[in-house]
C-alpha cells in the first residue's frame, strides 16, 4: 500500500518549549479554542489567538497571543471541562503531585482546590454512569477518584497500580459512561457503577487511551505497542520502536502521533495510509476545530513549540481502484482479496517450481518428493518442564516433512524482543522442534508461529502460521502431592457462595492441565489442588470446599492477589469482596 504525505492546513510558533503529554486545548470563554500547555517545571502557557486572557495569566514576553500563569507547583497534569453547573465554558485543572486546582481563567477564580495524598498523574474530565454531572476523574499512584465543580467527591476506589491513562467511554453500549483506566501493572481495567467488571492485560505499561466509536477504543504502551479494542476483543495491534504520545480517531482512521515526532494515521487494520514528520520530537496532538471553521483539525505540537495542523481526512488522487466504494468495509474487503490472490500467485510458483524439481529427480533416479503433500498439517504441542522451568513447544507435521525452521511471536516473553527464530543446522534437523518459553508475568499470552516446512533435502519450503493461546497462570505445574506435602506459610481464606463446576471452569480455563480436570468422587467433592511454579520451584495449593470456603496457599503474595482478581474477575464478584478477601492474606 502506498503511503501518502500531507500538508498542514496552519502553521504557528509558540516561542516555548512544551512539555510531552502536558497539553490541552480548552473553551475558557465558552467558544473560542485556546491551546494551553505546561512549559516548565512550574508554568502553563495558553495560546489565545481569538483575544487575550487576563487574571492571573501574564502576557508572555517572547509571543503576543501567549499568556503565563506562574504556580509555585510543579505541573503534572492538565484537563478541562465544562464543570461549573449552568456553564458551557472550560475550567482549567492544574494537578501538582498531591493536589488539584479548578480554576476559571475566563472569570480569574478558583472554583475549587483540593488535596489527593496519593498523587495526580492524569485527569480527565466525563460524565461517569447514570449522573448527568460533568466530572474531573484523577488517577492517582494506586487509586482513581471522580470530583463535582465543588471538589466534592463522587466515587473513589483502589487500584492494582499507578493510574496513567484514564477516558470515558461507553464500554458495554448501555448508554451510560464506564470509565477505561490505563495502570503502569500493564492492564487496562473497566469500572462500572465503582466496580471493575473487566480486567484486560497488556505487555507493557499503559501510556494512552482514547475512544474511537461507540464500541472501540484505542491503546498505546510504554513498549511501542499501539492496537485497537472492540467490545474487549483486541482486532489489531503493532509495535513500533518509539512510543505514542497521543492517539485519535481520525474520521475513518486512527491518528498516531510519536515520541519522535512522526504522526501517522493507520485504516481499519492497523495498515498506514499516510504519514508525516515533525522537525522535533512530539509533545502531543489534539483534535479541535481550532480555526474556527466547524471543522475539527489534527493539532500536532512539537516539544520546541512547533504548533501544525493537519486535516484529519485523507485527500484522495489519482486513479484508485477503490475510490468508487463508499464504506470503508468495501476498501478493506479489495485490499484483502488483492493480498489474498498475491499469496495464491506465489504458491502456484512455488508449486510449479518444486514440480520441475521433481521432475529432475526423477530423471536423476531419485525418490524423494519435493512437492508438498496436500494433507500437511502443522502440530504444536504444549507441555510444561519442571526441570528446566519452562513451557515447552513441541513443532511437528503429521507426515513424514519436517520443521526447517521457526519464527515465534509473543509479547513479554523474550528478553531480547517480541521475536524468537530457531533455525537448526542440516545435521541437527529432527521430526519435531522444541521451543522453550519462560513468560515472566501471570497474564493470557497469545503465542503467534510460522514455520518452515519441507523436506529434509528441499530447496523451498511452506510457511504455515498457527496461534496457540496461554492460560493466564501457564507456569505453574500440577504435581502430586500425596507423597510429600510441601510446607507453606502464606494463606488466604475466604468464603463464595458459586458452585463447584464453576471452579473446574475457572481452573481449566486459567491453568496449563495434560487434561481437564472433573469431578472423580461423586461423595466429596471438594477440590484440593497442588502446582508447582516452573520459575523458583515454589509451591502453591487450592483448596475450595463444596461449602464455599477457599484456602490459597502461597508464599508469594502477588501471587494471591492475581488468582484473587482472577477468580472474581471470572465470578463476577464486588470489588469490595475482592479487597475483603486479600485483606485476609497472612504470612
């Protein structure tokens, strides 16, 4: 696909250096936009390109239609929104490491101030379930709060990590508000009515979140990681070697802007369609009709200052065989079917090829084929190794071809990178590969593999792609301890009121089993359970009584707190259960 350029729509010079991931734009005075953006330790600066901004805010030496407002904080966050009831004008929120500040910049008053001992590293503003009450949602170093336009607090609840990513967004389409939570622990969470009801984990930390539709939204990680999520079903991601700054829908497409100062919008498959650059690296992009026209423009701003706009709609050019199609779904369905006959072109090559091969072996009087059998099938076995401590894949065919070699993808698995090849010597070559994993985190992992196929002696070979799915706690074995019951000091118990079967759900659902384990004594149906980790050798057991107690038994209390979130997650359990049962934990 070819990727097209673009040229900004205006162009303006801040004469201030902006701090990454520190810039909004707001309506002080209810219609005009003004950009506004933290250019220091301890100064905000507001572009005002439709009339000046008094109060507090100085007229900055360096540009006309710039102001300054000097705090004696540090400025960690920025946000606004229409907060003052009856009022359709912005309020600005300031956050400094342990406090909050509303202030009306169009009226120079503060409308409220409030301490946050656990820290402000990100606001936003929303409304948040069935109230029609504009909030200020702040995430803190383990905790997300929502406030009214008087500093009242409206919601508060604990957080398995430092909050840095937080939006509202409809998430369930029952036409109120959930609020989407991006956490440094890599997961991003979903809390409905003060309750988290979906727990969705990543590979890196969350650096950004913004909606796209009524359905979707879109992520970026700390570890170059962008994709998008419809409905909690991740459709597509990419990795890159810079991080996201900022993402936006951009009509039809999803609008990136990166550390280095590259934008770049992407289609429905993550595909880019057109790119541009910075001439410094990037302190955030925006979407606002910030000239005014009632059309919305990409407002990317540089780190030096550097403000450029760009319209968010791709000008098509030239002959495109897919400009007469409508939807976006027509243009998507083209371009697959184009890759699709491409891939089909280069097997029937390839088939050709191997068919003259086999033609020459024959005159030559050898045997072996170097056509591929019709009936080949990729086979990938997965199986746990207590003795080297790792999940094994075991990489074969169903007939007499052999694996040449392998490409696995899986992120947050391997040290040197999302990516391991394995590519045995001729004399090495064996029926089945094996490919050790040792992922160091308790989270889903869903492990992509291509692999070479062919004959020993063949000069080309087949690229067949499979996906196998790891269970969130994949390393940690199921032994028999019956002969030697292992001592462990840490314990939680607690009591739920679910059914056994439910449990044999969850566990055949969350572990790495030979074989789904069922009910075998119909009289006691207890569950006793006993794994091994593959990473320290250390010990785990679960008991759940037909009565409803559970005992975990583990010397790890992270460890603990993962199966609790996990089991309650899949139970549908309160977060105040949840915290009710780790408070229980013991050493």
């Amino acid at each position: 696909m070819q990727i097209s350029t673009a040229q900004p729509v205006f162009k303006l010079e801040l004469n201030h250096k902006v701090t990454p991931g520190v810039v909004i734009i707001a309506k002080y005075d209810g219609t005009h936009p003004c950009l506004t953006a933290s250019a220091g330790y301890d100064k905000i600066i507001i572009h005002h390109p439709h009339g000046l901004v008094g109060g507090r805010a100085q007229r900055s030496e360096a540009h006309a239609e710039v102001s300054e407002l000097n705090l004696s904080q540090a400025v960690k966050a920025l946000a606004a929104g229409p907060l003052k009831d009856d009022c359709t004008r912005d309020m600005l929120l300031i956050g400094s490491p342990t406090q909050i500040l509303a202030y009306d910049v169009h009226e120079n008053t503060d409308l409220f101030f409030k301490e946050l001992p656990d820290g402000v590293n990100v606001i936003n503003t929303g409304r948040v379930g069935k109230s029609s009450e504009m909030l200020a949602v702040v995430g803190g170093n383990s905790s997300v709060i929502g406030l009214n336009g008087k500093g009242e607090e409206i919601f508060w609840n604990v957080v398995s990590g430092r909050v840095v990513a937080v939006s509202v967004f409809d998430f369930d389409k029952d036409g109120e508000n959930e609020l989407l939570i991006g956490c440094e622990d890599s997961f991003i969470r979903v809390m409905k009515n003060n309750q988290f009801i979906v727990e969705l984990p990543e590979t890196g930390s969350v650096l950004c979140l913004s909606p796209i539709s009524d359905v979707r939204f879109a992520y970026g990680l700390a570890n170059g990681t962008i994709g998008v999520y419809e409905e909690g079903i991740r459709l597509w991601r990419v990795k890159s070697k810079q991080n996201a700054v900022s993402l936006h829908s951009s009509g039809e497409w999803l609008a990136c802007c990166w550390t280095n100062g590259r934008v770049d919008w992407r289609d429905g498959t993550g595909r880019v369609v057109r790119r541009v650059q910075l001439r410094s690296n990037s302190a955030g992009m925006l979407l606002a009709d910030y000239r005014s026209l009632g059309v919305p423009d990409l407002v990317c701003v540089s780190n030096r200052g550097e403000v450029l706009g760009y319209p968010p709609h791709q000008e098509r050019s030239g002959f495109n065989i897919t400009k007469k199609y409508a939807s976006e779904e027509d243009r998507l369905a083209i371009t697959e079917l184009m890759n699709k006959k491409q891939a089909l072109l280069v097997e029937l090559q390839h088939y050709e090829a191997n068919a003259a091969v086999d033609n020459s072996n024959a005159d030559l009087g050898h045997s072996q084929p170097s056509a591929m059998p019709t009936n080949t099938r990729l086979q990938v076995a997965v199986t746990t190794d207590c003795h080297e401590g790792c999940i094994q894949l075991a990489i074969s065919t169903n007939n007499e071809t052999i694996v040449r070699a392998a490409l696995i993808l899986a992120e947050g698995v391997f040290e040197t990178g999302e990516t391991l090849a394995r590519h045995p010597s001729h004399g090495q070559l064996r029926s089945i590969l094996f490919i050790p994993l040792r992922p160091p985190r308790d989270v889903p992992i869903d492990v992509h593999i291509k692999a070479l196929i062919g004959y020993p002696d063949s000069e080309q070979f087949h690229i067949f792609e499979l996906t196998k799915h790891l269970p969130r706690f994949a390393m940690y074995k199921l032994i028999d301890a019956t002969i030697q019951k292992p001592k462990i000091e840490g314990n939680v118990t607690f009591h739920i009121t679910e059914r056994v079967q439910r449990i044999y759900i969850w566990i055949n659902q969350n572990f790495l089993l030979e074989q789904d384990i069922e009910i075998v004594n119909e009289e006691s149906k207890d569950i006793n359970l006993n794994f091994k980790s593959l990473r320290d050798k250390s010990n785990l057991q679960m008991n759940f009584s037909v009565d409803g107690q559970v005992k975990l038994k583990t010397n790890d209390i992270r460890l603990a707190g993962d199966l609790i979130q996990s089991l309650a997650t899949f139970l549908n359990l309160t977060n105040l259960q949840v915290c009710y049962f780790f408070l229980q934990f013991q050493l």
